[in-house]
C-alpha cells in the first residue's frame, strides 16, 4: 500500500496522503480520494518533491497539532486518502480538545 501511495502522490501531485480517516471528499476514484482541507495527522506520507516546501513552513510559521497545522498551512494544496484508513489513532489525552479523548471527528471509537 505504501508504494501505491507514492505512486499515486506522485501522479496526483499530493503534498499529503493521509492513511487515517477522511472527512470530505472532494473526488473519488477507483483507490483513493482527493481531499479536503482536514486530515487525521496518524500517519502521512510527504513525498520528495515536497519535502523542501513542507520544511520551510514547519521552520517559518507557529506550530499547532499537527493536524491542524497542515489544515491551516496547506489547506489549499492537494492531499488524498484510501477509501478505508489503515492506521487509528488511540484513545488518550487531546491537545485539541484538551480532554481525555475516545471518539474522532466523526464519532468513531479510538482503539485502546
């Protein structure tokens, strides 16, 4: 899967592929879907081309959770999904909502 990601990062022209939850899709495709402005920061894939870009916004801009930084620093810039996440975010203490946390966005159980 990691290197289907790639593949279609590079075709694509992501700057994200998330394989966490999606929460808006914009266009679906056979494997995957373009995203929205919000992904899940469990697991990201940046690929080389971008590398450079995504450092130089980590260097020069405030930090925030990660999510919610990439949201407000590249909310414009293409990111995709799979259709079904491979990895979950556990159960525990959320920097956003400042409270312990056992659902995600969208409702669903974390794993413990």
């Amino acid at each position: 899967k990691l290197r289907e990601a790639i593949d279609i990062s590079y075709k694509k022209d992501y700057t994200f592929f998330s394989f966490a939850h999606n929460y808006e899709i914009f266009n679906e495709y056979e494997s995957h879907i373009d995203a929205g402005m919000f992904t899940d920061a469990h697991a990201y894939l940046i690929i080389g081309n971008k590398i450079d870009k995504v450092h130089n916004t980590i260097n020069n801009t405030k930090w925030d959770a990660f999510d919610l930084w990439v949201t407000n620093n590249f909310r414009q810039e293409p990111k995709g999904f799979y259709k079904e996440p491979l990895v979950f975010q556990a159960k525990g203490y959320s920097l956003i909502d400042k409270k312990i946390s056992e659902t995600n966005i969208k409702g669903d159980k974390k794993i413990a």
